[in-house]
C-alpha cells in the first residue's frame, strides 16, 4: 500500500469534524448511599422511577440476579422494567453542569469519586445502566438526594504537552453496592432544570470466563475528547501543531452531552448482545491493558464501533487470548492503529493517554525506552496492525455502499443478501480492507468487497473472517459505520445515521446476530474454519 494515501496527522480536524457530525445525531432502579463532601446522604426526597423509596433504600428487585456458572445473568438483568427517560432532554447552556468520574471503570461494589461543576445551588446524579430493557435501553439503579453544587476553577493547558487539566475538587463518593456489572451513564441534573449532562462509568467484570467481553474504547473517546479546547488531533487554532500530545481522563467529556463515543459506537452493539441473552462480561481498553489475565477463558472478546488507540499492552493481550481459542470481532475500521502509553494521572493510575504520534522523537517517554507512541505500522518498530485483526485502515473519508460478495457464509445466513447487494452509506467514514502487502493471517475469507473512492484514489473496503491453529475466529466488519447502522430504521431520506435506511439496520443485525451467536458457543474455527478467498477477490495470492 502506498503510504501517502493513509490520512496522516495533518487531517486531524477533519478527522475530528467527522466525530462531531456523528455523535451530534445519536441520543434521539434504586437507590444507594452516596457520601457528599466527607457525610453521609440522607433522604433522596421521593420515591424513584422503579419504585425505590427515599433515604437509600434499594428498590424491590434491587439486588443483582444471581450468576450461574458462568457468571452475570443478563437475561434476568434485561427482564426487568426499564426506565426510557434516560437521555439528556434539557443540555442547558455549555457549562452550567459537567463532570466526571475519577474512576474509568469499578468492580461491583467499589466506590467512586465524582467531580461535577455546575452553575446551580444543587443537582441530582442518576445512574443508568445501558442495555436492552425491551427497546428502552436504560434502567435506573440508583439516584442520588439532591447535592451541593458549585462552580469548579478553570482548566488549565500543560505547557509542554498541551493536556488540559482540571484539579476539580471531588464533589461527591459513589458507591455501587447493587450495581449489576454493565456500561453505565450517570446523569447530572442540575436543580430548576437549567442544564444535564453524562458521565460514562463501567462496572467491570472480575472474571470473563465462557463470556463474551465488550471492551469501552475509553482511549478512544479520550483522545477525540475536546473539552478544554483541546483534543489529540487540534487545538484551538483548528491546527495539527496545536494538538495535544497527551490527554487526560481528569475532564469531562464534550461529545455528546458528555457521553463521549459511547452512543454512537457502542450503545447499539451492546442492547444487540443484551437482547439475545448470551452470556456478557463488560470491561474496558484500559482495563484489558493493565490486567493480563483478564481476557482468560473468555468465549469471544468484542472490539466497538471506533477503537483506534491502543496500548501495546492491551494489543499482547488481545493477541495471547486469540492465540488460547478466544474469538474476536472488531466491528469497526481504524482499529488497533494508534500506539499510545498510558500513565498516570493526579487521580489515580492509567487516566493519561499519551500520542506523540508524528513526534515521537520528542516524548520524554520515548527517551526512557519507551515503545514510540506512534501508529502502529510505522516505524520505529513497525507492527501494523493486519497482523491482528486480518483487515488494514486505508482510508478516510468515503462515503459509500456495501457491496455484499459472498451471499453463502455462515455469516449472512438469514438476510437473504445476494451477490452484488448494495447497501447505501454503510462503508463510511472510514474504511479497511485485506492487502496481503502488510503481514495476513491466512485462510482470510472476504465476505463484503465494496467499491471506493478515498480522496481520488480508487480501492476496496472489505469485511473478513479469518481462523487460527487455535480454534479461534476473528472478524472484522472494514467500516466505521457498523455498530450505528444496528439502530437505522426508515428510508434514510431524513439524513439520520448518514442516510443508514432499514436495509442496511437489518442485515448488520442479522449478522452481528449470527456472529455473537457462534462467537459466544466456543472457538469459531472449528466448526466453521474459514475458506480463504483472497485469490478469487483479488485476482493474487
């Protein structure tokens, strides 16, 4: 591949810009204690949406469902009633209510501090955990009383690296006594309803044996995170050189109403998997990449919508556990691209993201022996990331439809595609396909081989299935649009999801379906074991 053709670090706002238009679209119980400023909560004064009384009394029902033996229970999980009022209705103006989570992720019952700034005497914080609950994608767990609020200094810019920082006091600590295990949006409401906000939080699992673990790209969402004024593409100026080389967790999030990628790119994917009732372990990039045992003895580990910054850590990990038999799905494209390090931040471990990326040269990190935070592909030490995931990023921004290729897979069983199908705007807006040019696991079966023009320049985007000595399957959908068009409903006339229309909702569905399905039952290659098509594709070897 012709390495001019690959976006480089220059279009880092457009990069950005297409984050913006993509996340601007997408948002159409119980109660515990929370200690606040050092005391403990009192009466949360009412009774909640799911009947929960006042004064920190659980809801009936409120305790976890018990696990078999292979842990979390979602079907009980998404039996019960959900709460369809967890979005954002009334942002407000931009800074009259923001914050977030000193903790990325806690096990089931840890505590966690919140540091929330608001422009109102008081406000309320709601937990949500995102699943399927019937179509209503949320269920409230727990509701704070209302809260002291206050307005929290400014941010400040790093001098050296351009990262913002906060230095917010902890407004409030959480504790997540009977909450189930899940992916998680606090909501903050400020008292009179002049503004709300989101606070992601995963409540992580402790074991992923025989599950299915959906990994939060939270790397991901940090660095296209611009909240400051600054992100890992730009700064103020719209301009490459004024990019951050490092971010930080210790802000909110602007994308949103503080969701981050959250909605977009992940939602959907995970009330799929909660629908079906297979059996789910939730955790994060920064979780995977700390504990090298975490991914052992899981069925299938599930990579989201946008995952493009990973540790060389979390990329081992992967790797160790695809190599044991565990299956892996990548339904995104740009994935695994960026190499980053992660430190810690004045709150804590693993919450600062560094990406000198083109200026590598200049980390202090690197200095030390440090692995460049460079892409992946490039050198110094050069490891693209086909090597892993089959497909390879080629490409951005495209706009253009999926053309189904191999109608008899395993995979499309049940969508009644043909040869030729075309799907308007799923492969967008950024693109990936198989180029035996950088390193291939072989057999790869291509299964979508969609025309596209990148800036000019005529290529491919493809979806593919490749099988290891080990048992394992590992796919990989080659389009960024995958997960948001799980949710596209209509004609597409509208404009919504990019033009996805009801088409392009079912057949994503019914294939992640079909692929959560065997993913979830064991290593895929053994009882479906691909059949390399490269040659008959592509006409080469």
């Amino acid at each position: 591949m012709d390495q001019e053709h690959i976006p480089g670090d220059g279009q880092g706002a457009g990069r950005r810009r297409f984050l913006t238009i993509a996340t601007g679209a997408a948002t159409a119980a119980g109660l515990g204690a929370v200690a606040v400023a050092g005391y403990a909560s009192g009466d949360a004064g009412g009774p909640d949406a799911d009947g929960a009384k006042p004064g920190g009394s659980p809801a009936p029902g409120g305790s976890p469902s018990p696990g078999g033996p292979r842990g979390f229970d979602v079907k009980a999980e998404n039996a019960r009633p959900g709460n369809a009022d967890w979005p954002v209705t009334e942002p407000g103006p931009a800074r009259a209510i923001e914050g977030f989570a000193d903790k990325v992720s806690v096990l089931p019952g840890e505590s966690f501090g919140l540091h929330v700034s608001t422009t109102a005497p008081r406000f309320t914080v709601s937990a949500y955990r995102m699943g399927w609950y019937g179509g209503a994608r949320g269920r409230l767990v727990w509701r704070s009383e209302a809260l002291p609020g206050a307005r929290q200094p400014e941010h400040t810019v790093d001098s050296g690296t351009r990262m913002v920082r906060t230095r917010w006091a902890r407004t409030a600590t959480v504790e997540t006594k009977d909450w189930p295990e899940g992916c998680y949006l606090l909501r903050l409401d400020a008292q009179g309803g002049e503004g709300q906000r989101f606070v992601p939080l995963t409540v992580r699992s402790a074991a992923a044996t025989g599950r299915t673990v959906v990994v939060n790209a939270v790397a991901t969402w940090q660095a296209y995170n611009r909240w400051g004024g600054y992100g890992s593409y730009d700064g103020p100026s719209g301009g490459y050189a004024s990019r951050s080389l490092a971010v930080t967790f210790d802000r909110p999030y602007e994308y949103d109403d503080g969701a981050g990628l959250f909605l977009v790119y992940e939602a959907p994917l995970i009330a799929l998997a909660e629908r079906l009732g297979i059996p789910l372990a939730y955790t994060t990039t920064t979780d995977v990449a700390r504990e090298k045992r975490l991914l052992e003895g899981a069925a299938a580990i599930v990579s989201l919508g946008h995952d493009e910054y990973w540790s060389p850590e979390q990329r081992a990990h992967f790797t160790a556990a695809r190599d044991a038999g565990t299956n892996v799905a990548i339904l995104g494209a740009n994935c695994c691209y960026r190499r980053i390090r992660l430190e810690a931040s004045d709150l804590g471990p693993d919450r600062t993201v560094v990406c000198y990326k083109s200026s590598y040269d200049q980390d202090p990190g690197f200095k030390r022996g440090h692995p460049a935070t460079v892409d992946f592909r490039s050198a110094p030490a050069a490891d693209p990331e086909s090597s892993l995931l089959g497909v390879i990023y080629d490409g951005f921004p495209v706009d253009a439809p999926y053309v189904v290729t191999n109608p008899g897979h395993w995979l499309f069983e049940g969508t009644g595609a043909k040869a030729g199908d075309r799907f308007a705007h799923l492969v967008g807006v950024e693109y990936d396909k198989v180029n035996t040019g950088f390193p291939t696991p072989r057999p790869i079966e291509i299964l979508a081989h969609s025309p596209v023009v990148c800036e000019g320049r005529p290529s491919h985007q493809d979806t593919a299935y490749y099988t290891v000595p080990s048992g394992a399957g590992v796919f990989a959908t080659g389009t960024m649009r995958w997960v948001e068009a799980l949710d596209a409903k209509g004609d597409g006339r509208s404009g919504r999801n990019h033009g996805l229309d009801a088409r392009s909702g079912a057949l994503t569905t019914r294939v992640t379906e079909n692929l959560l399905r065997v993913f979830a039952a064991g290593p895929a290659g053994r009882t479906h074991p691909a059949q390399d098509n490269v040659k008959v594709v592509y006409g080469g070897s």
